[in-house]
C-alpha cells in the first residue's frame, strides 16, 4: 500500500467515523426530529455515487470510505422514515 492511499484510507476511516455518534444516538433515543429526512435521501444517493467512482477509478479507499458512510447513513435514513 502507498503512503498515498493510507492517507486516503485513514481520511475514508475518520470521515465515516464521525457519523458513528449520530448512529448511536439515533439508535438509542429513536429521535429523528431535527435531522432532514431531504438531505439524508440526497446523501446517500451520492454516497452510492461515490462508490461507482471509486470502483471506476480502481480506489479502494474511496471505495471503502464510502462504502462505510453508505451502511451509516442509510441506518439513519431507515430510522428517520420509521421514527418521524
């Protein structure tokens, strides 16, 4: 692995790592109410996006990354459509 794309995977790792206080906190309360269900919807579309990208350019830490965000940010959508 390059130094390049360890920077990237550290980048993908702290960024999907900072929705992981608003997963658990929307897992625990089931509080949804200040998070805009348009943006999330949005988010993860181009969160999808962006793991076409990276595939297309053969990058495994935007793959990766992305790929986390994706599973995080589509637990929140999830709970934002069920818990209004």
């Amino acid at each position: 692995m390059s130094q390049i794309e360890l920077v990237g995977f550290v980048a993908g790792f702290l960024t999907a790592g900072s929705f992981l206080p608003q997963v658990l906190k929307t897992w625990r309360t089931h509080s949804t109410k200040d998070i805009s269900l348009g943006m999330f919807v949005v988010y993860v579309f181009s969160t999808l996006l962006w793991i076409v990208y990276g595939y297309l350019i053969e990058s495994g830490p935007v793959m990766a990354a992305n790929g986390a965000i994706l599973v995080m940010a589509t637990f929140i959508l999830i709970m934002k459509i069920k818990y209004k």
